[in-house]
C-alpha cells in the first residue's frame, strides 16, 4: 500500500554515524559488581522507596513504588542485597545527587515469583495500573508514564496510533537494533495499546536509512496479518524523530503550538515503549533493563543490554574508551547532556553513551553577534522564531519568550547547527526554561503562603471575636441575680442577637450563627438529672437552690458598695 | 434646535444610566493595586519591610506611604517588578531593612526542643507543627524562611538551613560568562 507521506519544515541533515555501531548485534552486558537505581527516572512524583540497606532483594522486585498516579515503579534488575539507600550521582547536566538505592547482586539471579495477571480479562484501568506498577515509561527519552498516555481519553476514542521508530540523531542505533531483533514483539505491544486507546490504525514510522528494520517490521506485519498495523518508511531528514514532526509526516496533522496531538486523535510511542509494554503484560516483566547505544570515541561501538542502575563507567569499559575522550554525553550529539562522572548509572532515559573527543566534536567556534539571517527560523522544525527566543532568553524577558511559544521548542539544536554566528542558542532556551518553571514554583509557594497567611489571621480574628462572645454571653447571664442598675449597664442576649446581623462580613455572620447553634444546644441539653425527682430530692434542690440565691443576695450587696467599677467593666467584657 | 438639544439630553441620560450601572455592576472588591502589588511580593511574611506581613505593606506603596526597596526577600528582581508596575525609577533595596539571601527554611533540633509552643504563635503561615511540652518540627514545604520563629525560641534550637538545589530544582547556567578586567583594575577598587 502506498501512503501518502506529508513533509514538516525545516530540520537539518547531520552526518548519521550509524554504521559503527550496527556492525554486530546487542550483546548483554554483564551485570556490574554494584548497581546503583535511582528512584526517580521519570516525569511525575519521586516513588516510595520499598526496601532499606541490609534487604534481600529479587530479580523484578519492587524497590520504588509509585508516589500518586503521575509516577511509576522501580524494580530490581537482578537478586542481592540493598547496601544502601542514599542520594547518589545522577546522570544529569547538573551533577547533583538523588535517591538511589545500591543493590550488591549476589550472582543466583533468584526471580521474584510473578503474579499471573490476565491482561485480556482486566478493565483499561487495571492494565494501566499493572503497567504503572511495572515502571513503564517512554523510553525515546523523555519518560513520561506510558499508563497515562493509555486511556482513550473523553473522546472515547483515538484515530490514530503513531509507533516511533524514526531515531533520527546521529550515532543513536538502539531502536534500529531493537526493530531487527524484535519486530515481532513491538507489533504485538503495538496492538494491545491499540486496544487500550481504541484507535483506528497502527501507523509505525521508521525512516528510510534503516532498511533492515523496516523490512523486520513488514516481515512481523505480514505474520500478524493485521489490516490496522502499517509500517511507514519516511525520509530521512532531523528530527523526523521528534513526536509532532513524525505526526505531521505521517498524517499531515499539523498540531498548533501549546496544544497537544492527542487533541487531534493521535497518540505516539516509541518502539521500546510498545516492547516494555508488550513483556510487562504478557510476560509481568518489570522495566529492568533497555538498549543502549555505545558510540563515539570507543574502541567497540555496539548496541548493550544494559540492565538499569549500571554504572556509565562500567558500560564504558566493555566499549573500550578511548583516552583522549573530554566529554561523556547521555543521548546524541544534538540533544544530549553531558555527563557529570562516570559513577553516574544507566537509567530508564539512557538511549545512548556517547564519547566525545576534540577530534570527534571539536569545540565550538566563538560566538558571535546575532546577524538576523533568519537561518534558525528557517531550519526549526516547530516552526518557531529562534532568533526572537533567543533574543528574549538573553534579555531575561522570560515573558516574551513565553509568547514567542519557548515551550514548544523541542530542543532539537537545528537551530544552532545552521547558526552562521554560532550562538548556542539552546543553551538559552534551557536557561529560560528552568528560570521561568523556578519562577512559577516560587509563584505557587507565595501563593500558598498568603493564603496560609491570611487563614491564620482570619482564624485569629475569630478566636478573638469568639471570646468576646463568649464575655458578652457569661456576663449577660449575671444581671439576673445582680442589682438592677448593674443589669441595665450589660446588654441582654436579645440585644447581642439583634446586633449580629448588623455584622457584614460574612466570616463574622458565620461565627455568630455557630455560636447561635452552640448556646441553642448548651440550652437543649439541660441537666438531665433534675426531672423526675423524688418529693425528698426536690427537697434537697429546693434547698440548695435557696442557699445560692443567698450568697448571690449577699454578694450583690456587697458589689452594690462598690458598683462604679463594675458595670463599665461588664461593658468592657461587651465590647472586647 | 429644540430636537437637537433633545437628542444630546436624551443621549445624555441614556449613556449617565449606563455609566451608573455599570459601576455598581462591575464594581471591583478592594484595591486592584493592592493586589497587583501584594502579587509581586514574595509572602515571606518576615515583617522586614517595616510592616506585619506583605499585604500590609502592598497597602503601605499603593497609599503611597512606603517605598518600593524595603522588601528583601523579594530581592533586586522585586523591585525591578515593583518598580515596572508603579512605573517608578528603580531603586537598589534600601540596606537598612536587610540583604537579600538565599532561600532558607528553619530545622528544629528535635532533641533539644522543649515544647514550649513560642514557635507555632511567631509561624505566620502555621508550618510549625507541636503541641505543649510535644516536640515541635517544621513543615519545610511550608516554611517561607521568615526566620520569626528563630528569636522566641527559649531553647535556641532552631536554624536557618539554606534550600540546595536538587535535580528537579536545578537551573541551567546563562550561557554567557561575564569576563572580568583583571590587568587594568585599580589598585583601590582591590584593596
Ligand atoms: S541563525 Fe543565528 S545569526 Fe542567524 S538569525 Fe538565527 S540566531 Fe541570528
Ligand atoms: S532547538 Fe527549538 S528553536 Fe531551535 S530549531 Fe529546535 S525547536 Fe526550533
Ligand atoms: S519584607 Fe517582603 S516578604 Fe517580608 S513581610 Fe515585607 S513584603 Fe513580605
Ligand atoms: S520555641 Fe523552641 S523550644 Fe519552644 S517549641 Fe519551638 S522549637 Fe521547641
């Protein structure tokens, strides 16, 4: 079947520097002598850690588990024991530390017992949490909780699936590898999630310098014989790659900026995501381990079965590093991060290690004024205005950069690849990013303490004007045994009640009518001991009941000497 | 003539009943000033300013009565803000009210806490949590850094601890690095 192809702008035609690292197929790397797994690999909430130091963990046990639906699980990818469960290296452009949790692996790779789930039994929701509980992610690198991406959505329905195997970065093969050797699997991921978004076609995007894992792919479409599932060569072009230009190219749905394809009836997986997602429902294989794509300044550039939590230096040694190596990157040459220290480990994003050596990258020419060629514009695949991001990101005028859509830049460095001046000019729109998310943190934090603020100040507003209620009522009940001068000065419930609803503030109208409530009730449950007397009982009340009024007589007669002070003191208790 | 000046006279009366409705219509609650700048100020709610909380002192610069520099938390870029919305020269922040510093949040050493409750009244956004003779802790999340639960503590056991960035915190660089005069500075500025 011939599709019609649709084309995005843009984009560029880097140097692919594929080959060397397809020569020879995955190896399995063995495991390292410590594995250290971080917790939090994806996007979402920081998960649980399950175990402590001094635990025997399993193969596919549990080690994280997922903190709120916008999480994921960790599992153990071998049997040992947990040494430690301590902030850690992370493999991140910053070079701090995280949770991570050290597993010794004891050699027997004892797997955790797996529980039987029928996937074809369960509801959409339970798959997506068995798939939560599996930790899988996107594994084309950004790692957004596969479980969230799965639902039909309020449309009740998808049109179209779009499977990822474009991998459009130069020196990155481990999708390419993965379609050789397991097409099968992928297709059949493939269609399960189909399933779950209730889409109306399979569209698998590879690009045309990957022939044998396009012609792996029809082989398994052919043996599944699925009329939904079609395998789509595309041209090689960067970033073919990037999820809307892969949508765009495929269906000729252009999604606008700020808006997302699914509001188009498109959702898009990378392959390794449709594989993990295929073993961890049929199989109730965890996500322990990915391909990883070992290239640039190695003696042996080949694609790993790495297990997650190796150690980037260990991956490294069985490559064979060459020496005059200056930079580790995580990910390709264009979107990659550089790499803090080798201690850091291999995580769920890690797609390929790559070496980087002056000869290899040599390092960037000075940069120089913007001239405003235009260039950028013309090769940015989201169809934005980089040289206004950049403009914007350099004056820290965050909010212009905000209108010129900086969040719909994919970051993709075509810009910077074709810049004449050499601006690094993704280097700003990262800046800008993470100071305008620190703002809109620091935002909510304000926001959340004027509230708190302004709650504890009405909430002591209202236990001062709780007590003075309460002063008001305590002396209004008084008078009655008082001389009537006294009682005159102090105001009645009557006149408290009538002066409540004066009170505009409605904070002040609900106090009131609480208090209202309260005194109803204190009066509805009257001492329950006084009816029902005995003759003699009532004899004894009777008699008590005179003794008080007495002393109260008395006590009035005394106060009556002295009353000046009292009534404006009843009157002060009135109006605190 | 009569028509014309009946036209204006109705006119008149039509646009003075809208003019009447639509302000009780639209009638804006409180000061959007107010509000508009107590936006701006970071809710520390420190009282640095000279005033019992940032809402007061929004108050304060929209009546005209405080100045634009006196809030440290807020820091330079506040000011800036300020400045930019009150349409004012900016002003670098006034020393006498304190420096700008990083973001801290207090830490109780729980050991040595006696649970007297000083604490939790001087908290103006309640993210001390104790109760009488109980050790006490603080809610970080919740702590805005006022430092005002620091000074009543009789058993002087809270601190000040700098927020560190973690990984989900951090920010990327500004790419460009300022290069300093080093031949040519003069010999005071140095000393
Ligand atoms: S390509 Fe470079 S020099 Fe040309 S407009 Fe863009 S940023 Fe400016
Ligand atoms: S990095 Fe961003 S601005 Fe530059 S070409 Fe890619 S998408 Fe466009
Ligand atoms: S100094 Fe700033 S943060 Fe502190 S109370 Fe005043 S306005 Fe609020
Ligand atoms: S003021 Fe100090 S001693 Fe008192 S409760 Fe708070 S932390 Fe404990």
């Amino acid at each position: 079947m011939l599709r019609q192809l649709f084309s995005f702008n843009g984009g560029v035609k880097p140097d692919p520097n594929k080959g060397a690292s397809t020569r020879e197929p995955i190896a399995r790397l063995p495991l390292p002598p410590q594995l250290i797994i971080p917790l939090h690999q994806h996007i979402g909430g920081t998960p649980r850690p399950l175990v402590k130091a001094g635990d025997r963990v399993l193969h596919g046990q549990r080690i994280g588990a997922a903190d709120g639906n916008v999480s994921s699980a960790v599992h153990a990818p071998t049997s040992g024991t947990v040494v430690a469960v301590e902030p850690r290296l992370m493999p991140h452009a910053s070079g701090l530390s995280a949770m991570a949790v050290v597993i010794e692996p004891d050699g027997l790779d004892l797997r955790i017992e797996r529980e039987p789930f029928d996937w074809h039994a369960a509801t959409p929701g339970e798959v997506r949490d068995h798939l939560r509980d599996a930790g899988v992610v996107g594994l084309g690198g950004a790692v957004f909780p596969s479980h969230l991406k799965l639902s039909a959505g309020t449309a009740g329905s998808t049109d179209t699936l779009v499977i990822n195997g474009a991998e459009c970065e130069p020196f990155i093969t481990c999708d390419d590898m993965l379609m050789r050797s397991e097409a099968l699997d992928i297709l059949r991921g493939a269609q399960v999630m189909r399933k779950m978004l209730a889409a109306r076609q399979v569209l698998v995007g590879v690009e045309d310098n990957k022939p044998d894992a396009a012609a792996a792919l029809k082989a398994a479409a052919a043996e599944l014989s699925d009329a939904s599932l079609d395998i789509v060569v595309v041209p090689t072009r960067y970033p073919a790659g990037g999820a809307k230009q892969l949508i765009r190219v495929l269906t000729g749905i252009e999604v606008p900026h700020g808006r997302r394809s699914t509001d188009y009836g498109v959702q898009c997986f990378n392959v390794a995501t449709a594989l993990a997602v295929w073993n961890a429902l049929e199989h109730g294989e965890p996500l322990t381990r990915r391909i990883v794509t070992v290239a640039g300044n190695v003696e042996r550039p080949r694609n790993f079965d790495v297990a997650i939590g190796t150690p980037i230096g260990f991956v490294f040694e069985h490559a064979g590093l060459k020496p005059d190596t200056d930079t580790l990157i995580m990910g390709g040459p264009m979107m990659g991060v550089p790499l803090p220290g080798v201690e850091a480990p291999v995580v769920k994003a890690t797609n390929c290690l790559l070496a980087s050596s002056p000869a290899l990258f040599p390092p960037p020419e000075p940069e120089m004024p913007c001239i405003r060629c235009g260039e950028c514009a013309r090769a940015c695949p989201a169809d934005l205005q980089p040289f206004e991001l950049y403009w914007h990101a350099r004056s820290r005028n965050f909010g212009r950069a905000q209108e010129y859509h900086l969040f719909d830049c994919i970051e993709c460095g075509c810009c910077a690849y074709v810049c004449p001046s050499h601006i690094p000019l993704v280097d700003y729109y990262r800046y800008a990013k993470s100071e305008i998310w620190a703002r809109e943190r620091d935002k909510d934090a304000a926001d959340s303490a004027r509230e708190r603020f302004e709650f504890r100040n009405w909430r002591a507003e209202r236990e001062k004007e709780e007590k003075a209620a309460r002063l008001a009522a305590r002396s209004a009940a008084k008078p009655a045994a008082k001389t009537a001068d006294v009682a005159d000065s102090a105001p009645s419930p009557a006149d408290a009640q009538a002066a409540a609803p004066a009170t505009t503030d409605p904070k002040k109208a609900l106090i009131e009518a609480a208090m209202a409530r309260a005194r109803a009730q204190k009066e509805a449950a009257a001492a329950k001991n006084t009816d029902a007397l005995t003759p003699d009982q009532q004899a004894q009340v009777d008699a008590a009941e005179a003794r008080r009024k007495r002393a109260a007589d008395l006590l009035a007669e005394k106060q009556t000497a002295n009353a000046p002070a009292d009534p404006s003191a009843g009157q002060n208790d009135a109006a605190r | 003539m009569i028509s014309a000046l009946l036209v204006m006279l109705g006119l008149a009366l039509a646009l003075g009943a809208a003019l009447g409705a639509a302000s009780v219509l639209f009638r804006t609650q409180g000061d959007p000033l107010v509000d508009k700048i107590d936006a701006i100020l970071p809710q520390t709610q420190c009282g640095q300013c000279g005033y019992p909380g940032c809402k007061p002192y929004a108050t304060a610069i929209a009546g005209g009565d405080a100045d634009i520099n006196q809030c440290p938390p807020g820091g330079d870029e506040g000011v800036r803000k300020l400045a930019d919305l009150l349409g004012r020269e900016y002003k670098p922040l006034n020393a006498e009210h304190g420096v700008e510093k990083p973001k801290s949040v207090a830490v109780i050493d729980e050991a040595t806490c006696i649970g007297c409750t000083l604490c939790i009244q001087a908290c103006p956004v309640d993210a001390i949590v104790g109760a009488a003779k109980q050790m006490h802790t603080i809610v970080a999340d919740l702590c805005t850094g006022c430092e005002l639960c620091v000074a009543p503590c009789p058993a002087d056991c809270i601190a000040m601890v700098p927020v560190a960035d973690t990984v989900d915190t951090w920010k990327w660089r500004y790419p460009v690095f300022d290069l300093k005069p080093v031949m040519h500075a003069p010999a005071k500025e140095a000393a």
